[in-house]
C-alpha cells in the first residue's frame, strides 16, 4: 500500500545538502510505503551477493542505463520520468531487518545494499533509512556491501567504520566516467565524479575498504576512460574494481537510445554496432552468465585492458577465501531461545 506524500520532504533543505545541475523538468513525487518484507534473495549467478535490500523505489539519479527501469511498472508507474521523479520510501525497512535478523532461519548472510536503485539519493538526506539500516547491520555485526554514486554516503563515516571494525564491509563507488560533460549527458542527476571520487578518498582515509565499479561499460563511449577511472580511483585510496557491460533490456533501450542519440548524434550510431558486436549480434541478452558480460575480440581487447590495469595499479590482489560471517544476535531473551551464536 503506497501512500502518497502532499508535501514531501525536501532533501536540499536537509544540513545533508546535495544538489547538482538544474531543477529536473518533471515534478517530484514521494510516495510512503509500509512494506511486507525488505530482505530480497537473490538467485542469478552473475551477482556477487545472495541477498539485498532496497530501501527506494525508483531512482533520482535518473541514469538513462538504470537497468532498473522495467520494475518501476509494477507499481503501475512509467519506467521514464516515472522512474526518476515518483520515489517510494520504505518507511520501515530498518525495523523489518531487524525482525530478520531476530529470525533463528538468518545465519549472518552478506547483504547488499543496494540490488537496484541507490540506496543514497537525494530522499536518503531527509528520509535516513539506509543509516538506519546500517545501523542495525552494525548492532548484529552482518556483513556489508554497498554500492552507490552519491556523495551522501560521507554522512555515515562513523557507522560504516563501525562496520569496518565489527563486520565485513565493503563500498563500491559506481563511476563509469571521468569526463563530467559527459556523465552529465548520461546520468544527468547524479553527483558528478569528481564528487564521487572525493567521497571515495573520505572513506579510504577513514579506513573503510573502498573500491570501483566501471559499470556500464558502453563500447565507444567510455571505453577510452576505463584506464583513467581505475588509475584515479586507485589515487583516492580504491583496493578492488569490477566492470559491467552496459544491458538494455525492455524499456531501458527506450530510455537510453534517445538520449545517447540527443548527446552524440554522430556517435550514438556506432556506439550501438560496438555493443550489437559484443552482444553477437543483438543489443542485450538475458541469459545469466553473458548478461553483464560480452564476447569476441573487442570485448576480449577490453576485458584484457581492464584487467592488466587492475593488476599494474594492486587492484583485486587482496581478494581472500570467503570468511565465517562475524553475525552476532544482542544478548536478549529472545535469542537465549536461539542456539545461533
């Protein structure tokens, strides 16, 4: 049950402040949902994550990629402007994780935050669920993974070191360019790297592990940025990185095409031959195992790339045997009941 905001919050007005570029042309619509359950299982075996939790519905960032698009429709809302500027809040995710974890069924499982939308736009200023939530990872010490391209996330330094040092946690900054003209183009919405990049360096000098995901990979248009992105993201203190094949399936190809067509007229055409020769042929494949990937001798050039870099810069060389969960339930009476150390 969505209920809907007369007068939403305005996260400019927050002391946590975040505004890039110029008003959006579609008006703003927050919608407060009580939700049945937060924790998602995830089952594709392209993900490095089992489980995950979306604290929003929707997306202010408004990347025309946002792979994320399609799920806006089943609240009956568009996948366009709908997408960006009609956001959900649940408004109880933080109580429902911790009913989770109160659960003798949870043995402590990495959660990622988050699956689909960032878990730190705008709303997150005013809103503070995702804190919330962290928090509540922290007092169960769950292990972390979250992943964003909001500046905001400096605001939780404290709880994510509190993490860092009772947990497992891990922050990827998404950041698929380093030319700011150019994201703005693409992710019109979203900080701009140079924002990203400093809050990654804020976290790697707090002692918080820290990494990039050069995500999407969109071949003839940042694919000449890739070295760029990781030489830097290594400066600000990054020890992992990964990549993701741009994917368009339904209605984002329908989002995406026209603005890289608006942005790049005389681009955009072999922008899609490139992924289209990737793809063997079609634009996007869903099959778990190539989805996020590509194939032939382009693709192999750039995972070559990708990788050799990694390896020049010490990125991914402190990858390890996955560790026993640090998951701890508080000492209550309820958990007396529970053989769960």
């Amino acid at each position: 049950m969505l209920t809907r905001v007369e007068n939403p919050p305005n996260p400019w007005h927050s002391q946590h402040q975040e505004w890039v570029g110029p008003p959006p042309p579609a008006r703003l619509q927050v919608y407060e949902e009580r939700a049945r359950s937060i924790v998602v299982e995830n089952r594709s075996p392209d993900v490095g994550f089992g489980f995950s939790i979306n604290p929003y519905r929707g997306c202010f960032h408004g990347c025309s990629y946002c792979y994320a698009r399609p799920t806006h429709q089943y609240l009956d809302f568009g996948a366009g402007t709908d997408f960006e500027r009609k956001i959900v809040v649940k408004v109880n995710a933080p109580e429902l994780l911790r009913e989770r974890f109160l659960k003798p069924s949870w043995r402590g499982d990495l959660i990622a935050l988050s699956g689909n939308t960032d878990c730190y736009q705008p709303l997150e200023a005013t809103y503070g669920i995702t804190r919330r939530i962290l928090e509540v990872c922290a007092e169960f010490r769950n292990p972390v993974a979250v992943i964003t391209k909001a500046a905001l996330i400096r605001r939780d330094v404290d709880v994510l070191c509190e993490l860092a040092r009772r947990a497992q946690l891990s922050v990827s900054f998404s950041i698929p360019f380093v030319d700011e003209w150019m994201a703005r183009q693409i992710e019109p919405y979203a900080p701009s790297p140079d924002m990203r990049f400093g809050a990654m360096r804020v976290l790697a000098e707090a002692g918080i592990p820290v990494g990039v995901a050069v995500a999407p990979l969109i071949p003839g248009l940042n694919d000449s940025q890739v070295t760029a992105i990781l030489e830097r993201a290594r400066d600000c203190g990054a020890r992992s990185a990964f990549k993701i094949l741009l994917r368009l399936p339904a209605e984002v190809k329908d989002v995406f095409i026209p603005r890289l067509r608006r942005s790049y007229p005389g681009r955009s055409k072999r922008v899609l031959n490139a992924l289209k020769e990737m793809r063997g042929g079609a634009l996007y494949t869903a099959q778990f195992g190539s989805r996020m990937r590509g194939r032939g001798h382009r693709w192999k050039a750039l995972e070559d790339l990708f990788e050799v870099t990694c390896r020049r810069l010490g990125l991914n060389a402190r990858r390890t045997e996955e560790e026993p969960t640090t998951f701890r339930r508080p000492c209550t009476q309820l958990s007396l009941l529970d053989p769960t150390p």
